[in-house]
C-alpha cells in the first residue's frame, strides 16, 4: 500500500537522534518495490549470529512472538490442538485435556475450509519474518552498538513453535555457555495474560528446559539474557500506520458524507472469566483507540467491538458481527472496520471480517482498512519500539511485575519473576 510521505510525518515520533539515519535508510528503501514479498517468505536470508560477530553490547536476537496461523490446510489440526490445550488463552476449567481435543477435532474440517478460501493457509508467518527482518535491517543502523540484530519468529501455536525458535538460537550461537541477549517483542501490542502472557509463559518454560531452571536473574554463567517488549499500545508510530490506513479507505466515500461515516474498531475478544480476573487487554485496547481517534483529529463517530468468540461461555461484548447487522438495520451503511489488535492479515481479518462479517452485511458502504502487513511507518515504528528498549536497561515494562488482581497461576508469578530478574542480568552487560 502506497503511503504519502511516510518518513517526514513520523519523524515528530522519533527520537531526534535517530532521524537522519531512519531517512537514510527510509531513501535506500523507497527505492525498491519489493519484489521478495510475493514469496513465501519475504524476509531476507539472514546468515546466522555468533556470540564471536559482536559489537560493544551485540550480537542480539530479536524474537517476534505472536499466536501464529497454520501455513498450510495440513497444519490446521496441529494448531487447533495447541490452541484449545492452552488454558491461558480459551479456560476450559479441569476437563480442558478432554474437551479441548473434541472440540478441535471437531472444529478442524471446518477451519480448513476457512483457511483453504483465504488461499490455504495464513499468512502471518510470511508477515512476520518480514516485518521483524526488515525491523533488524533498521535496528542495524540506529543501534549501531547493539548490532548485528538477529530476527527469530516465535509462534504460540503454529510452526515456527517457541522450542524451534530456542532450538534455533542455541544453533546461531546465543547461549549454551556463551551468553548474548535476547529481546521478545510481542506482536500483541495490547498486553493480556492470554495473549503475550500465554507465550511468555511458553518461552519460560522451555529456557527453563533448555538452559536451566531460575527466576531469580541468578542463572548460571552463559544462559541468555532474556528481556520483553510486553506492551506498546499507544506508541506514536504505531498509531500513525493505524490512521494512515483509516484515512486511505475513508479517501474511497464521497466527500459530502464522508464525516458520517463510523468506524468500528475490532479486536480480538476474550472470556469474561479473565476480563473479571484483572486482564488489563480492555483497558489496553481502548487506549491505543483513543489514541488513533485523536490522531485523527475525532473527524468521524466511532466504537470498539469485540470479534472471533468461541464457545458458550460469555466473552467481552459487543459482537463485531452483532455491531455490523445493527448498525445496517439502522440505516447506518458506511462502515469501516479497523483490526486494531492485529499486527497483520491472518484468519481474522481475511475470513472473519472480509468474507463473514462485510460479505454478511450485504451494503458496498462497509468495507475494512487494510492490515499494518508491510506498512513502512509500522516497521520504522517497530524499530523504534526496540531501539528505546534496547537503550532502557529494563528487562520489562513496570506494569508487566504486576500480578492481575485474580490471579491464581503460580506458573504466571515465577514466569514473572524471572523476566523481572533479568533486569540484573542487563545492568553489568
């Protein structure tokens, strides 16, 4: 997607010193259109990271984390199973290791269908290896003195798995008695105890498995020093590349009514269980909402809704689908919705959205932004997320040491404690 002039009106995002190297860089990229990403993979080869290739404080791997998508129709069953085995992301209370294989099972030849009319299978691994290669290329540049970056994808659900991403960095040379720093940047940039929780939870266990057990930063000499992006849902480039989008499928109304038209932001739901448990996701989303609404100048009437419910239980309302058919029943035509959780197109926004809800809808007027995908102010914001990070000395955001006022999981509080501990860990790097 084409964007107008995406460098000058991110540059009042970012920091003052890092503006003429991001410009530099932006210049070598506007040249190129691309051509890698009609591939599979569109990310670059990288050649593997030694603990030998350092700078001052590098090499370091930057790991994507994010739920993952079955590449293929062969793969759907796999990550069903993951999927309703994981009690943080769909609680199904003591029965979960019966009811979630009949429920995937059952569920499995529908959601190949899904996946077979969006092309056959997701494309959110092809997405992310971009995004976060592209991110590194970036990272290379502005941080210098944490370089050579090293993009690694870890999935919750999906290949690549949490265990192929470790297995990987022990085999490019972190760890394994040889020490280095690892960064997992969660693609979720709302924080929830099923989302990022649940893949901090994974990642902790198999560092645990590989490198030994400790939550106290008091690792044996060697073992990676690990830190978190766990949020940013109101981080200014973010919220530029979500405008940029709105404004560009507001451009396609006619001007008189452009105005009127409602723009219905859509974001993943959850169980009420874990909204009521202290979840900060809600709170998280309606903020990054805000912000974009504000970017926008609050041009147009707009809500927050909730999608993808699986389940009888009660989950966070209202219903994107409900939201869509009541407006259309009032008269209320021009729609546009917004996949303002998502970093990417996957099946949410490919199946749910574009062939259930707007096919639903039945009006030319409801039509959907585009993902962030390639968007390159999303990229040079996600660069910029990591080099503040980078340069913190954190090993985690301070809302991240907070426990949810419910919560029971012993295994979230020493998870917990051992990213806090990392921070000293980082202080004598």
């Amino acid at each position: 997607m084409a964007l107008r002039n995406p460098i000058s009106q991110l540059y009042k995002h970012v920091s003052p010193s890092l503006i003429p190297k991001v410009a530099a860089i932006s210049t070598r990229h506007a040249a190129s259109k691309h051509p890698q990403c009609q591939s599979r993979s569109m990310a670059t080869v990288v050649p593997p990271v030694t603990q030998d290739a350092t700078s001052s404080k590098g090499p370091t791997a930057m790991v994507f984390m994010n739920m993952g998508g079955p590449s293929t129709t062969d793969e759907v069953g796999d990550f069903l199973s993951r999927l309703f085995a994981d009690a943080d992301l769909i609680p199904l209370g003591r029965l979960q290791s019966y009811i979630g294989p009949l429920i995937s099972s059952r569920r499995t030849p529908k959601i190949k269908k899904q996946y077979a009319a969006i092309g056959g299978g997701s494309p959110i691994r092809k997405w992310s290896e971009y995004q976060s290669s592209e991110m590194c290329k970036l990272l290379d540049q502005i941080s210098p003195e944490t370089a050579p970056h090293k993009p690694y994808v870890a999935f919750r659900y999906a290949n690549p798995l949490t265990e192929e991403m470790y297995t990987n960095l022990l085999k490019d040379g972190f760890g394994g008695g040889k020490g280095g720093r690892a960064v997992a940047f969660t693609q979720y940039p709302q924080y929830s105890c099923s989302t990022t929780g649940s893949s901090l939870n994974e990642l902790w266990r198999w560092r645990n498995r590989f490198e030994g057990k400790g939550a106290t930063g008091l690792d044996p000499a060697g073992s990676i020093t690990w830190s978190v992006i766990d949020r940013w849902p109101v981080h200014p480039g973010l919220v530029e590349a979500f405008a940029r989008n709105v404004e560009t499928q507001l451009a396609t109304y006619p001007e008189e009514s452009r105005k009127d038209v409602v723009l219905l932001f859509s974001a993943h739901s959850l169980p009420m269980s874990v909204v009521n448990r202290g979840d900060t996701y809600p709170a998280e989303v309606a903020a990054t909402v805000y912000a974009v609404m504000q970017r926008l100048g609050f041009s147009n009437p707009y809500r927050l809704c909730w999608q993808s419910q699986v389940g009888p239980s009660a989950w966070l309302g209202a219903q994107t689908s409900d939201t869509v058919q009541e407006y259309v029943k009032k008269g209320q035509t021009d729609l546009i919705l917004i996949p303002i959780a998502f970093t990417s197109d996957h099946i949410e926004t490919l199946f749910e959205l574009d062939q259930e809800v707007i096919h639903e809808a039945g009006h030319p007027g409801v039509k959907r932004a585009e993902s962030l995908n390639d968007s390159r102010v999303f990229i040079e914001a996600l660069a910029d997320v990591a080099v503040n990070h980078l340069r913190s000395g954190e090993s985690c955001s301070r809302q991240m040491g907070l426990r949810c006022q419910g919560c029971k999981s012993e295994r979230c509080l020493e998870q917990k404690k051992f990213f806090v501990g990392q921070e000293n860990l980082l202080s004598v790097r």
